[in-house]
C-alpha cells in the first residue's frame, strides 16, 4: 500500500508541538527571538544613518563630527554582532533543542506503539524509518525555523529601511517626450521591481531542486543501510566469501548517490549562473547609485545621502534576496517535510488497518481459533483451521511442509498477522511468550539481553546464573554485567540458548517456539525441552519443528501440510 496516498498535510506536521502543553518554553523562546530580530534592524537603521553622518563630516572635514560618527558606528557594530551572531543564535539552538525533542518522543512512541514498526516493514509500507526519525526531523525543524521565522526578520526589515529608501528617494522628475513625468520615492520601485527579477529567475532556474532533494534522502538512506547490513552480517558474508559481491551491492548503490549528487550540483550551477548574471547585471552597487545621481546633481540630496540611499536600497534587496536565495532552502524542506509525511502516513494507515483475524480477549484459560483462513499479503491462501484449541498445560507441536504456514500460524496467534479471516481468542490473564528462530538481542549488559523484554533489576543475579547453568551456557554466568553487541558475538545456537533462558526466567503462561532450537544438537535440544518442561509444568507449550525427536516432548500434533490436515493427540481438535 502506497502511503503517499495517505499523505497528512504540512500543518499536521508542525502544529502538533506548538498546540502542546509543553509548547510553552517554545513560545517563550520564540517572543525573545523575535524581540531580538526587531532589535537588529533597529540598530541596522540607527547605523544607516551613522553612516550617512560620517561621509557628510568628511566632505565638510569636521573632525569632531567624524569622530563622534565613527564612535557611535563602533557601538551600533557591536551591539549588531551581540545580538545576531550571539544572542540569536543561541535562542535558535534552544528552539530546535526543544522542538526536536517534543516531536522525536512523538514519532517514537508512534512508531513503536501497537506493532506499527512491524507492520511498516512488513508491509513494506515505507524505508528507513529510522533514519527519517533519526536524521530527517532535527533537519526539517532547523529549516522550519529559517523558511518561517527568517521571512518576519525580512519582512521588519524590509519594511523599515523601505521607508528610509522613500524618505531619501524624493521625487524623480524628469521630461520624456515632451511629457513632464514626476515619481515619488522612485528608488522603492526600483528595488522591488530588482528583487522581483531575482525571485523569478530562481524560480525557473531552481524548480527542479524539489524533487532532487527527495530524491537525495532515499539514496543516502539506502547507501546507509546497505552498509549497516554488511556490518551487522560480517561473519556470514566472510562464511560465504561474499566481500566482492557486497562491494558490488555498495557500488551500485553509492553509484545512485553519485548520479544524484552530480544532478544536483548541475542544477545548482544553473541557478547560481542564471541568479549572479542577474545580479552582475543590476549590480547593487552601481544601480542605486546611479539612480540617486540626478537628485544629487541637481543639490537636492548631499553625498552622506547618497551613501545612505545605497546602504538602503542594499538593505532591501538584501532582505528581500532571502526569497530567492532560500529557494534552494525550500525545495530541501519540501523533500524533508514528503518524508516525515510519509512516515506519519504510514503509521496512520498502520494503526487504523483493519485486520481481517480479529484477536479478542476471554475469560477462558486456552488460547483459541475459530473459522481461521491464513493468507499471504497478496491475498493468495495458506493454510485453514476450522477450529483450535490449545488448553493450560498442553504440549502442541505444529509440523508441516515448508510454507504451509506454520511460522504464520504463529503470527496470526500472536495477533501481528492480519491478513485472512476469522478469530483468535487469548486468555485475558495469561502471559504469552514468543521465541522465534533468531530472538533479538540489544545491545548493553547481558543481563539487560537475557531478561529482555523485562528490566534486568526485576531478576536476582543468582537466579540468571543457574538458569544460564540449564540452558548449558555456563561461561557467560561471569559476564552478566558485561557489556557488548551480543547478537555479534554469540554464535547461532547460543543465541537461541539465551532465548530459551528467557522463557525460563519469566515463566509464561503460553511459550510458542518457531524453530527455536533448529540450531542446536540433538542431545542439548532434548536437555532444553526437559528443561521447559520441568520448570513449566502449568504452561502451554507450542513448537514449529520439523525433528521428529520433539514429538515425545508434545502430546497434540497438527500437521499443516494439506494432505494431512488434521490435529492428533488426546482431546485435539483442529483441521486443515
């Protein structure tokens, strides 16, 4: 399913943190920036006018005035460099510091809440969504704050100095054609009408950059991952040899980045040739002043006055570039903004999904399927169970062909699998574990892996140790405190050895293993289940296994291979 169909708006993506309650520390910082803003341009004003000062005091050569001018300039420098190279800049951090946290616990809990980061990748919804948590938010709240707090800074001050550029311009006569023409405050036409040019002209140019930016995002993030897939699979890729072929996968996924990278910089050559020309060509320097000499020829104004119309008229074409030189900016907010789009999309359309095996809790002690047909996600039947009934205390072994639907089985009893019909039915009290092939295990202490997904402190040290003892791994009981990539240093079957110490750890009430124990020998595969079943006497025991060693260790069996399709064992019920 494609989220982008499901696309929220930009509003829902940035509202969220300035409606919270926690938006006040938000607003605050934004009142002081703004108040900082108005402050620069009023002593961006307050120096125009020094400025204006200093060059009338050297025409007419008096020191004393020059002096007095170049002293309140040096003050008017300071106190400009205070307020935006300091001040401003550490109100901006704040803003993002707080923002970013508001919206990354959002998205996290989002992300991790109700199984919706499985459902995204098992769907195939959507890529990368760590990454666009991880990277792509701190980035579009940084150009949030630029694209919609730097336009009122240019705003203020455009507004602002345009007065001072009308007040200076006077009113341009001039006769064309006979005709006597008379233009007040000339001068502000004039910038607007150069600024407009601008914009334009990075419009046409720089359009394309929107879609080059998106474009970037996925390709990074792939290159990324690809890499982090050779590291977290060093020791199978060096079993198969199979450096050169992942050199070649990184190849050709670097070679995306490349073709993007160098799409980007001709783009942005464009622009920056189409928008220099244009400048070169109104220079700012050369079009103020030369539009200001027929006053000054004429006396009306005095060279400080011409001074100060330049340092206007660059002021507000300045201000106004921002526009045009943000749309670069822009077009990488866009991008920004698409992808945490998409991502809430897909999370929406995660949550709100409906699933087709409806899960229900019961008061009955056994965990039970009604009427239940198994699919795939394209729609294409797996396996069907009329009805299944799995009793506290029961030891049921679910054997079959390979994708006959055992593993999914499991899935759709663990209410994670939603594509088919009928029900399921869980104990409303009863704690369910689930132990498949290869468990996760985080990285820290291998106290914190081994009691995942409870908290280490919740387990006596002493108790970790014997149940790492049965489960035959008696060289780690040493190294509970330790910590380590555990999923990296643990071979495949002691990895499922520390998943069996789990179970064995947090006594549940219905344990399902799916081919949890493929990777161990006979003998300590058989010390495993005794140990299980030893010490889970009351719990409901469920395996996908294909050794037919483990049918003592079962009294249900239900054969999901269609020829069979049929559960056997005392009181069973269940068919295919």
């Amino acid at each position: 399913m494609n989220s982008r169909h499901h696309r929220p708006r930009l509003r829902d993506l940035i509202l969220p943190y300035w409606t919270s309650r926690e938006s006040w520390r938000g607003w605050v910082l934004l009142t002081v920036r703004l108040v900082l803003m108005f402050t620069s341009v009023y002593v961006a004003i307050w120096a125009n006018r020094l400025s204006g000062e200093v060059v009338d005091s050297m025409v007419k050569r008096d020191w004393d005035g020059i002096w007095r001018s170049l002293g309140l300039s040096w003050i008017a420098g300071m106190l400009a460099m205070l307020v935006s190279m300091v001040l401003l800049f550490a109100i901006t951090e704040l803003q993002q510091y707080e923002w970013r946290t508001s919206m990354t616990h959002w998205f996290l809990n989002a992300w991790t809440r109700r199984r919706t980061y499985y459902a995204i990748e098992r769907d195939g919804r959507l890529d990368n969504a760590d990454q666009r948590i991880s990277q792509d938010i701190p980035r579009f709240i940084e150009l949030t704050l630029q694209l919609f707090l730097n336009p009122i800074h240019v705003v203020v001050s455009a507004a602002s100095f345009t007065v001072v550029l009308w007040n200076l311009s006077g009113t341009l006569r001039f006769t064309l054609g006979g005709t006597d023409f008379a233009i007040p405050g000339y001068m502000v036409y004039l910038v607007y009408a150069y600024s407009a040019g601008a914009l334009l002209v990075s419009h046409i140019t720089g359009r394309p950059l929107i879609y080059l930016f998106n474009r970037r995002q996925t390709v990074e993030a792939d290159f990324r991952y690809r890499g982090m897939q050779l590291r977290e699979n060093a020791e199978q890729i060096a079993f198969y040899d199979g450096g050169p072929q992942e050199k070649q996968r990184l190849d050709a996924s670097f070679e995306e980045v490349r073709a993007n990278w160098r799409d980007i910089i001709v783009r942005n050559a464009k622009l920056i040739l189409a928008r220099e020309t244009y400048t070169h060509t109104f220079s700012t320097q050369l079009l103020p002043t030369a539009a200001a000499l027929p006053r000054y020829l004429s006396g009306a104004i005095t060279m400080g006055d011409v001074t100060r119309v330049g340092g206007a008229f660059v002021a507000v074409s300045s201000s106004l570039a921002f526009f045009s030189h943000a749309y670069v900016t822009f077009t990488e907010w866009c991008a920004l903004g698409n992808r945490l789009r998409d991502l809430m999309g897909a999370m929406q359309e995660a949550h709100e999904h409906a699933s087709g095996i409806q899960v229900e809790k019961t008061a009955d002690a056994a965990v039970a399927a009604q009427d239940l047909a198994l699919c795939k996600p394209d729609g294409g039947p797996l396996a069907a169970i009329s009805a299944l009934r799995m009793r506290q205390g029961e030891r049921w072994l679910l054997r079959g062909a390979s994708g006959a639907g055992k593993s999914t089985l499991l899935r759709a009893l663990a209410g994670i699998w939603p594509y088919g019909q009928g029900a399921v039915r869980h104990p409303d009290c009863g704690r369910m574990m689930f132990l498949p092939q290869r468990s996760y295990i985080p990285q820290g202490t291998l106290k914190a892996a081994l009691c995942y997904p409870g908290r280490p402190e919740d387990f006596d040290d002493a108790r970790v140790r014997q149940v790492l003892q049965e489960v035959r791994l008696p060289a780690l009981a040493d190294r509970l405190h330790d910590s380590d990539r555990w999923q990296q240093k643990l071979s495949g079957g002691e990895q499922q050895r520390l998943a069996i110490c789990r179970a064995l750890l947090h006594w549940p009430d219905y344990l399902f293993l799916d081919e949890a124990t493929s990777a161990l020998d006979p003998d300590t595969e058989r010390a495993l289940y005794q140990a299980l079943v030893h010490a889970l006497p009351e719990s409901t025991l469920v395996s996908v296994a294909h050794r037919e060693s483990l049918v003592a260790y079962h009294d249900h069996v239900l054969d999901l291979t269609p020829q069979h399709g049929q559960a056997t064992g005392p009181g069973s019920s269940g068919s295919t």
